[in-house]
C-alpha cells in the first residue's frame, strides 16, 4: 500500500456514497444465499460506515443461521459461479453480495485509520516549545531526565520530527520493533495513541 496517505484519504473522501437516508436506518437488511459471479452486486459507490455495519452484521448472521445451500454442481462452477449471502434494504435499489459488504468494510476501517493518521501528524507538527503538559513520565525514555525546561522541549522536537519523517513515509502495514527486541506492532496499530501495555516501551521508542 502507498505510503502517501494524505492522497489515498483525499480519495477515498471523494467516492460517490449512496443510501445516505435516515430513515434506511429503521429498515430490515434481508439476506439470502445466491448463486452468483464474484463480480456480481459489486458497485462502484459505497455506504454510510453505520450501515455498513448493520449490513455486515446481518450478512455475518445468515452465514451463521441460514443453512448453506448445496454446493454447486461443477459444470456451474466452471461458469464462475460461487456462493454468497446476498444483502439488500428496502427500497431495494441495489443487491449487496457478502463479498462486497466485506469491501465496504475495509473501506471504513482504512478510511478511519487515515483520518487518525491526519490527527497524529497534527500533533507532531505542534510547537512542542509551548507544550505545557508535564511529560516527565518519559524522561528517561526521551533521554531529558535533568534537562531544563528549554533543552527538553528542543529534543522533543528532535524526536517529533524523526516520528513525522516516519509518518509520512511508513506504510500502514509497515512493522517496529521495541529497542528491547521482546515485542513488535505495525504502524496502522500505533496511530491513535499507545497501544496498551507500551508504556514503558512505548513505540516511539523504537524509530
């Protein structure tokens, strides 16, 4: 995946959405087993993240208490058939294949990942000389246990900017290790926060 985040968002902020109504919200997802292409109801708009997750989760739900259709005989198969759940709402515009909805999904989660992407970086490019929360909870980790105020807020600017270089540069899939070697997590995990249990090896640490 691109390294180009800021792009890959402006994108993915401009594709066509539909079902955008309210009132769809109160409407039943009804789901059933097809036979279809793996083309089949897949579209090149996408949902609401709110019902995104309403239609995952009734597709989820059939897989798990409709029974499974027969599979299909070879000949079918051999015409790119398969079997998928099959989604639609009331006014029953589109089709939805489970294969589609599991798109969607993706689509979200990338799409939330970048916007916490957007807010780290907001909070590295701050002007850490006017910073005034009382981070020595990590002075040994920042290497300013001692150091007047002045020069340790010069060397979190160091480390902000050798983390915004990193940002900027890193895929989300893109994998630190702990200086201490004992535990490693991928960038799309670090954005938002530290991740729990880091803290006394906390990712930047590792950069």
């Amino acid at each position: 995946m691109t390294s180009n985040l800021k792009f890959v968002l402006e994108m993915l902020d401009k594709y066509p959405v539909q079902l955008e109504d309210p009132y769809l919200r109160s409407r039943n997802i009804e789901c059933q087993w097809e036979a279809l292409r793996p083309k089949d109801y897949m579209h090149n708009f996408v949902i609401p993240v709110d019902l995104t997750r309403s239609f995952q989760a009734a597709v989820t739900t059939a897989k798990q208490e409709q029974r499974r259709p027969n599979d299909l005989q070879e000949s079918v198969k051999n015409q790119g058939f398969v079997l998928d759940v099959v989604a639609t709402v009331d006014p029953k515009l589109w089709k939805f294949s489970g294969q589609f909805v599991g798109v969607l999904t993706g689509f979200h989660a990338l799409k939330t990942r970048g916007h916490m992407w957007i807010e780290g970086l907001k909070w590295l490019e701050q002007d850490w000389r006017k910073v005034t929360s009382n981070v020595s909870l990590f002075s040994n980790e920042t290497k300013t246990q001692g150091s007047p105020t002045d020069a340790a807020c010069n060397q979190h600017r160091m480390m902000a900017n050798k983390l915004i270089a990193k940002f900027t540069s890193s895929r989300l899939l893109t994998e630190f290790r702990t200086l201490s070697g004992t535990g490693s997590i991928t960038f799309e995990n670090i954005e938002g926060g530290i991740c729990r249990g880091w803290l006394n090896d906390s990712p930047s640490s590792s950069v």
